[in-house]
C-alpha cells in the first residue's frame, strides 16, 4: 500500500517512494525540499547499476525539473539529480584514474541526460509563459526567451517574489544547506 500525497487533504498518490508529494503539489514545494528529493531519486534511482552510463530518462525526474522550473531553481535541482546518479563531476577524473574512457563515458552520459532535463525544462516554461499570459507581479508582457534562473510567470528578477531558500547553494555531499 503507498503512502497518499503529503500535502493536506490530497488523496492523489506520490509519484514515487522518495518524492513524497504527488505531481500535482510537487511544485508548491519549497526549492530546498525540490533539491533534496531530487538528491535522494538520483541515489535510489541508481543503487545497484553498476553501469551509470547505461542510466535513461524517468518520469520522476521529469516531474522534479517540471516542479523546480516553476521556482526558477532548474540548476539547483538538475545539479542535485545528476550528481546523485552520476558521480561529483568535479572529481570523475580522480574516481576513474586509472580508466580515462570510463570517466568520459560517465561524462558523456550525464551531459546527455542534462540537455534531455534542459529540453523537459524549456518545454514546461514555454508551457507555464503560455498559460499565464503576462506577469503575474507587473501585468507587462512575458518576454518570448526562456531563462531557467527565473520563474518563466515573471518578466524579470525584479517582480519574482523573494524565497526564503531559492538563492541558497546545496551541495549533496554536505548535510546542510549554506548560504552562498
């Protein structure tokens, strides 16, 4: 029997065991919580492949960067998801000394899964611009570019309302969340 949706009143199912709001509440959440079942999937996602680079797409990370566009927290989020399923990229080559065309196939594999996150990212803010028309602060016209750093409902960072955790860094090697 799965656990019904967190958010209150909600009968809907989560998407998955970690993601624990289900698709429609998923982006009502707070970016840190975004960023940490986005870490938490991409650990469980890949427990025991012992090939990443055999890692594909998922509709549960799909619905993560789809909840996170809409706070504007794309590279938050994405970050958090490949460097759980993948490895630190920023120490591949040191894990992987002694097998160069691991690392870059490792490498390879996770840039292809990040521009397949970006296409399901521009989608849904196309998506959301469309849907909403104008800004949702100011009233002006949205502008027809796509910027994953800001809600695609807003014209700019001047009408985006503050978030409390949306300018923090996350690093999932660390417990906690520090300011950047």
């Amino acid at each position: 029997m799965r656990e019904l949706c967190r958010t209150p009143g909600c009968n809907d199912t989560p998407a998955h065991d970690v993601i624990v709001h289900c698709r429609h509440h998923l982006a009502e959440r707070p970016v840190s919580e975004l960023v940490s079942m986005a870490s938490d999937w991409g650990y469980y996602h890949c427990e025991g492949i012992s090939d990443p680079t055999l890692l594909m797409g998922s509709p549960d990370a799909d619905l993560l960067v789809k909840a996170a566009v809409v706070h504007g927290a794309f590279e938050q989020v994405t970050t958090a998801l490949l460097n759980a399923c993948f490895d630190d990229p920023h120490t591949l080559e040191e894990r992987h000394l002694w097998d160069e065309s691991a690392a870059i196939a490792i490498r390879y594999a996770m840039d292809r899964e990040r521009v397949r996150l970006q296409q399901i990212a521009t989608t849904e803010a196309r998506r959301i611009k469309k849907a909403t028309g104008s800004c949702t602060a100011c009233g002006q016209a949205l502008p027809p570019w796509i910027n994953l750093h800001l809600p695609p409902q807003f014209c700019s960072k001047k009408c985006t309302p503050p978030s409390p955790d949306k300018d923090r860094a996350w690093s999932p090697w660390s417990e906690h969340i520090a300011p950047a």
